[in-house]
C-alpha cells in the first residue's frame, strides 16, 4: 500500500469522510486512489495531489512527503522537482541535472534577446 494513500486515507478519517466522498467532491476518479492503495501506481498527478491539499487545508508536501507544514523544511529543489516531474518517480541526479543544463541555456537565450 502506498503512504501517500494512507496519508489521505487519514486525512479522510480526522475529517470523518471517505475516500468515495472525496473523490466524489474534486471530480476526481476514484479508480485513480485503488491504483495507488494496490501499489500500482506510485503516486498520485500533481494537479490531483494540489486538489486534495487544498481541501484539507494541508500542503502537498504534507500528502507527498509527510512533511508537516511545523516543520518549514521544504527545499526548493525538492519542490521544484514534484512540479516538473509530478512527484511520481525518482528523479536521478543526472535528470535533475539535463533540467538545470535546460534552465541555463534558457536564461542565456532572453539575455541575448
């Protein structure tokens, strides 16, 4: 099973509501939350994860992570690379380092411009 589920699954029972419920109430799929909870996929879309924070007034490292919003370590990095890559994989050294090789030569190109 998945702790991103069960971080929602959580959040769900604090909020004394259900999964179906929820699902019911952002228009999301519920199909998209059995595939996580049986392991079948590792993670949820940001857009679905960014939904699901804001209903519960939590942040989406929070669903992501497990970091709490008390505990203000939130890396601009790591942030950065749930937005590109949407949180669903592991994000290599070598990725992350093609998306910074990109992100300069960007910036060289509107400086000449």
């Amino acid at each position: 099973m998945s702790t991103v589920y069960d971080r929602i699954d959580e959040l769900c029972k604090k909020n004394g509501t259900d999964i179906t419920k929820v699902c019911r109430e952002l228009k999301l799929q519920r199909s998209s939350f059995t595939e996580l909870k049986m392991g079948r996929v590792k993670n949820l879309g940001a857009d679905k994860i960014a939904k699901i924070a804001d209903y519960f007034g939590v942040s989406a490292l929070y669903i992501t992570d497990g970091i709490t919003d008390d505990e203000k370590t939130f890396d601009p990095e790591e942030i950065a690379k749930v937005a590109l890559f949407g949180g669903d994989q592991e994000v290599t050294d070598e990725m992350w380092a093609e998306v910074k090789q990109f992100v300069e030569f960007v910036k060289q190109k509107h400086l000449k411009d």
